[in-house]
C-alpha cells in the first residue's frame, strides 16, 4: 500500500497536479526599514494619532454655536393640554450669542491644545525611533559575539586536538587534554549563552515593530564607526529649534495667554436673541422681540478667576521653558561627549589593543606547539584575544547607540558623515 501512495504522489508531481511550497524567505532588514515598520505599525503610534484626531474635534466644539430654543407659551387654557382653545399663545425661537471675539479665541485656544498633542506626538516618535536602533544595535551585536563565541570554540577545540596529539607523543601529561576539554566546554556554553542573546535581541526588535516576538527575522548591517563633526554648539542650537519639547511648551504659553485674553473679555456679556409670534384671542396676532443680556455686577470675579489662572500658568511654563532649555543643553553636551569618548574608545581598540592581543595569541600558540610554554598560557592568550574582539564590539555598539541618543538630544538626525 505505501508503494502505491509513493507511486501516485510521484505521479502527481511529475504532471503538477501537486506543488511544494518552498518555506519564505525571511526578509533582511536595514535599520532604516525597521525605524519605518515600527512608525508604522507601533499602537502607541497609533494611539497617538487618536488623540491628535480628538483634539481637533475638541476644535470644532470649541468655535461651536449653542443651540437655538424654540419657545412656546400657551396661557388661559380651558382644560389643561388644550393648545388649540388657549386664550393667549407664544411661539418663537431665541438664540444665546457670545460677545464678539469669545468664540474666535475659544478656537484658538483649541488649535493650541492640538499643537501640543502633536508636539507630544513628534516626542513619542524620537522615544520609539531611540529604541528601535537601540534594539537594532544590541542585535547587531548579539550576532557579533555569537561569531566571536564561535571562533573561540573552534579555537578550543584545535587546543584539544593540539593537546590530545601531544600527549599520544608523551609531550604533555593527560592534565593538559583534562583542561583543553574543560576549556572546549566552556567555550560551548559560551556559543549556546551567545545563541540566547540573539534570540532575545531579536524578539525586542520584533516587539517593537508590533510583529510576534518569535518571528523570524534577519537584519541587515553591521557596527562600525562613523565620522560626524560633532560640534557641540551647533548642536545646542538645532536642539533648541527642533526638539518637540520646546515646541510644545510654546504652544502651551501661547495658549494660556489666549486664556487670559479670553479671561479679559469676561466683562462683556453675552446676550440673547428672541422673535416669536403672540396670539391674544379676539387681538390681531403680532410679533415680540425680546433682547437679554446679564448684568456684570460680579465685576471681580474673571479678574480672581479665570484671568488669574491663566497669569500664573503664563508664569510657571515661563519657568518651565527656562528650565527645559538647560536640560535640553545639558542633555545634548552629556551625548556628545559620550559619543566623543565611545569614538576615542574604538580607535584604541584598533588601532593598539587588537593588534597586541592577536600578535600575543599568534606568539603564544607556536612556543606551545615548539614546546616552550604549557597550556595555560596558551589558553589565557586565547581568552584574551576572544576578549578584546568582544570588548572592541561592545565598543561599536556603544558608538552607534551614543551616536542614536545624540540624535533623541537634538531632536533630528545628525546629517553628513562617512564610514570609517
């Protein structure tokens, strides 16, 4: 029966009645793709969009008129409810009207509120934008020490193959092949810790652009050193132009002035409009028209209420707006520095420390396979090499991730610069 099935299923193939589809493809990603999906699909992007569409609808509440009333008097009724037989009736519409400039402000003030939403909304993208190439990073450099763990494996297994041929030629005791195995075993457990970060690395990368932690996913990249003129000045002062922060807390002073303004034409009343039709039975019908408006004997009352909430709203976010500008420079001259410090960092690393440590290794494994030093020297060299590539990566790392909180300190991308 199974020869059958086999026979029928070659059959099918041969003639296309039955396909394979092959597994997809996972698609590689640049850091540039994966800052896009994630604007794109992120909900707290999404979120966000929401409320800038709420504010505005908040605009059109605010710049809208009050409903008209319709009224209606029936007088001298003979039984209750007989509208037709009442002696004297009223119909007419009236129409509450603010004071000329009150509704205009009211909008005003709500387009302000927009601003700030959106401001807010500018923030949470340079947030989302920091931690996406943070996790782009920090996966770029989870594969890069799983190529290093697996460099050191291979580099302890040949020590074990090395060690295992010199005792069979009675050079080394059989301690030395018991501490290359030992040495091998670690170096696997290394790989294996090495594989986890990866898959960790990846599923924050996934969480971030919305997709299931566990997708697969491929990136496309690698850390290197990029020279940008780094001019803390001139980053002071774009970060005072561009950061949403600023931007937002302008658009609250703007606001709260609006307030006071609006505060200030409390004094003047609104008024109210009314035209209705008057039946006195027996009388010709006629047409009253009726005008109110309150009389502000309270005269006080916006000066100690709305006029002073607004003053001393003005006041603190004048504060506030002193006090965010010295965060901003100070935020923006600390990721420079460091940014300085992480580039100083690499040149060191390649230009001294790696070097050094392949040299030593190099020197250390030919005097082990002459026979002038045992195996501990030769594993310490071999420890250390593996190390500094580590550290020099860490190094990388710490560069582009400086380089992306940077760019979240000024508030846009750093423009110009080459690969080193």
């Amino acid at each position: 029966m199974r020869r059958w099935i086999l026979i029928v299923m070659a059959i099918c193939l041969w003639s296309g009645w039955l396909t394979v589809e092959a597994s997809p493809q996972s698609e590689s990603l640049t850091l540039e793709r994966c800052v896009s999906i994630a604007l794109e699909k992120n909900p707290l992007i999404h979120s966000s969009q929401q409320l800038v569409e709420a504010s505005l609808a908040r605009v059109h509440q605010a710049k809208a008129w009050d409903q008209p009333s319709l009224d209606i008097d029936s007088d001298l009724q003979p039984r209750l409810m007989d509208l037709k037989r009442s002696g004297e009736s009223y119909l007419g519409f009236s129409q509450n009207l603010p004071f000329p400039g009150k509704r205009s402000l009211r909008g005003k003030i709500a387009s302000k509120e927009v601003a700030e939403v959106r401001f807010d909304v500018e923030l949470l993208k340079l947030d989302i934008i920091l931690q996406v190439k943070q996790a782009f990073f920090d996966l770029l450099l989870a594969q890069e020490k799983y190529a290093y763990a697996e460099q050191d494996l291979n580099l302890a297994k040949d020590f074990l193959n090395k060690a295992r041929l010199k005792h069979e030629a009675g050079g080394v005791a059989q301690v030395e092949v018991l501490r290359a195995r030992v040495e091998a075993s670690k170096a696997a457990n290394s790989l294996q810790s090495a594989s986890n970060g990866k898959i960790l690395a990846r599923a924050r990368l996934n969480f971030l652009m919305a997709r299931k932690k566990y997708d697969p996913l491929e990136v496309a990249g690698n850390l290197k050193r990029i020279i940008l003129d780094l001019s803390p000045d001139d980053l002071k002062a774009k970060a005072l132009i561009f950061r949403p922060e600023i931007g937002r807390i302008n658009a609250s002073m703007e606001k709260e002035s609006l307030k006071k303004d609006l505060g200030s034409l409390g004094y003047w009343p609104d008024f109210n409009l009314g035209l209705s039709r008057h039946r006195l039975e027996g009388q010709k019908t006629t047409w009253d028209f009726t005008f109110s408006i309150p009389i502000p004997l309270f005269f006080w009352q916006p000066q100690k209420g709305e006029i002073a909430e607004a003053r001393a709203m003005l006041l603190s976010l004048q504060k506030d707006h002193e006090h965010l500008k010295n965060t901003i420079l100070l935020e923006v001259e600390e990721a420079a520095l460091s940014a300085l410090t992480a580039g100083r960092q690499i040149r060191l690393f390649e230009e001294e420390i790696l070097t050094q440590a392949e040299e030593v290794y190099n020197m250390m494994l030919f005097s082990y396979q002459e026979g002038e030093i045992g195996g501990i020297e030769l594993i310490e060299a071999r420890r250390t090499l593996i190390e500094a590539r580590k550290s020099y990566a860490d190094a990388l790392c710490n560069y582009s991730v400086a380089l992306a909180v940077l760019e979240r300190s000024v508030g846009r991308p750093i423009e110009g610069g080459t690969h080193d």
